[in-house]
C-alpha cells in the first residue's frame, strides 16, 4: 500500500484520534486538526514514538481561515493531501421545546459548515492533484431521528446530502475523488461530554457505558474504505454495537 497523507479534524480524541494512530501505524503521514493543542502534541508523538509520521495544526473549524491553515499545513509539510477526514462533531441533543439555541448554532457550525470548510480548504488541491479522497464522519443518527436528536440529527443527514452531491459532482468531473461516509452507532468517545442537559447527559451516558463500543473498530472501518483499490469508492459504512437496536 502506498503511503498517503491524511488530514483528519477532530483528531485530538475519539474516533479522529483513534484513526491517526491505526493509519499512522499503516505507514501514511498524518496531519492531525482539532482546538486542544496539549492533546494534538500528545498524540503526534505516540505516533512519532511508534515511527509514525505527524504533525498537528490548532484548527477551528468553525473558521474557514482556521480550516486554511489546516491544509496549508499539509501542504507546507507533505506537499500534498490524499484523504480529508471532515471528523469534528459535537452532540449537544435537547428538546427543541428546551429552546438551547447556543447549542443548535454549536452544532450546525461544527458539524455541518465544519464540512463545509473542510471541502472548501481542499478541494482545489485535490482536483489540482487529480485524486483525493474525503471521509465523513456522520452517524446513524443521519438516517434516523428520535425525541431529543432532531438537530443532532439534522446535521448529520445534511453530512449524508453533501457528501451524496460532492461524490456525484467529483464522480461527473472525472477527478478521482472518493466520498466516504463512516456513520457510527454508539462509540466510546468524550462525545457525550457535549450534551448540555443534564438529563439527557446521564440517560446517554448509561445507554453509552452498557453499549458503547471502542473507536478502534471504527477506525478499521475507515482504514479498509481509505485502502481500498483507487478504482473503487467505499461509499458509506454503518457501524454500530452488535447489541444496538
Ligand atoms: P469526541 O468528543 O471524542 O471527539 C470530537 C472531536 O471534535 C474532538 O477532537 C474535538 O476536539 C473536535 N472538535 C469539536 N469542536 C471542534 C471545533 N470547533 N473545531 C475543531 N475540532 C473540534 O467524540 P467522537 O470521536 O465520538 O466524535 C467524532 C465524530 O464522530 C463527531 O462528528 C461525532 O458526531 C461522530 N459520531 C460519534 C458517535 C459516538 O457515539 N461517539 C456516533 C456517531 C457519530 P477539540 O475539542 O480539541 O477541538
């Protein structure tokens, strides 16, 4: 397998962390995008201290110019990116009669115009290099919704509708550029740290500790869709526990 470099956002915990470290132990340079510095140096130098290649950069992605220099980072470093993982996500669900409007703009900023960014940051340099690959970090809650998730859930179908439109725009261009959409069940992550109702913090931090499963087995996931032949295009992967219904 040839060595590619990937840039994932959200890569200082959870699933983004996760996947940097399995791909960077498959021989791919990582550029690792998330607010946390101390926890982006943290994790590129386990991959350092493992012989994997990293390097971090403070990244917004709620700021297209944060989301800039992500790339531009990339590109400094490695001179050109193979994979985008548009990956940060928060979970802050409520009821919509609960009003929290601060976390419904939280969410749609990070979650879905995060995406955004992240397509706009790099598509050019894709196209220009006549490959790329984008993965997408959506959820199962982008194909269904429940009492509490209709924001959560929201952005994470709209992940599913632009991923969906980039893959047919790209597939119609001729670019070569894959779409990859991960979309996880319950994963044992610091995601549920984003809910800010206490209620609905504690029932999903139960629903999580009795069925969650490790971000590892996602991150196999979107190793086998970023390894995958370059003529074919692992569209999406749903995974979730066994014993979620
Ligand atoms: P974590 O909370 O562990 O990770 C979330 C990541 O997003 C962190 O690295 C965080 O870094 C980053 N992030 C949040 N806001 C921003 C921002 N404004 N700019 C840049 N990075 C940001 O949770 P997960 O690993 O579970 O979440 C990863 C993705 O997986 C999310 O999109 C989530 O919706 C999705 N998902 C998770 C599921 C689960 O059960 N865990 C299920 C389905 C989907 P920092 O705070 O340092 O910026």
């Amino acid at each position: 397998m040839s060595k590619k470099v990937i840039v994932i956002t959200g890569a200082s915990s959870g699933i983004g962390e996760a996947t940097a470290k399995l791909l960077a132990s498959q021989g791919n340079q990582i550029v690792l995008g998330a607010r946390r510095e101390s926890r982006l140096k943290e994790i590129a130098e386990d991959i350092k201290a493992l012989g994997g290649e990293a390097v971090y950069q403070v990244t917004d992605v709620v700021n297209l110019d944060s989301v800039k220099e992500l790339a531009k980072k990339a590109m400094d470093t490695f001179g050109r990116i193979d994979v985008w993982m548009n990956n940060a996500g928060l979970m802050p669900q409520s009821l919509l009669s609960d009003g929290k409007v601060e976390d419904w703009d939280r969410m749609i900023d990070v979650n879905q115009k995060g995406v955004l960014y992240g397509i706009n940051a790099s598509l050019d340099i894709m196209r220009n290099q006549k490959s790329g690959h984008y993965v997408n970090t959506s959820s199962v809650a982008g194909h269904i919704v429940g009492p509490g998730s209709s924001v959560y859930s929201a952005t994470k179908h709209a992940v599913l509708a632009i991923s969906e439109g980039l893959r047919q725009e790209e597939a119609q261009a001729g670019s070569n550029i894959r779409v990859t959409v991960i979309s996880p069940g319950a994963i044992a992550t610091e995601l549920t740290n984003s809910i800010t109702d206490e209620a609905v913090r504690k029932g999903t931090e139960q629903f999580y500790n009795e069925f969650a499963i490790s971000p590892d087995r996602v991150a196999e996931s979107i190793a086998f869709a970023v390894n995958a032949p370059a003529d074919a295009a692992i569209n999406e992967i749903i995974i979730r526990p066994s014993r979620q219904v």
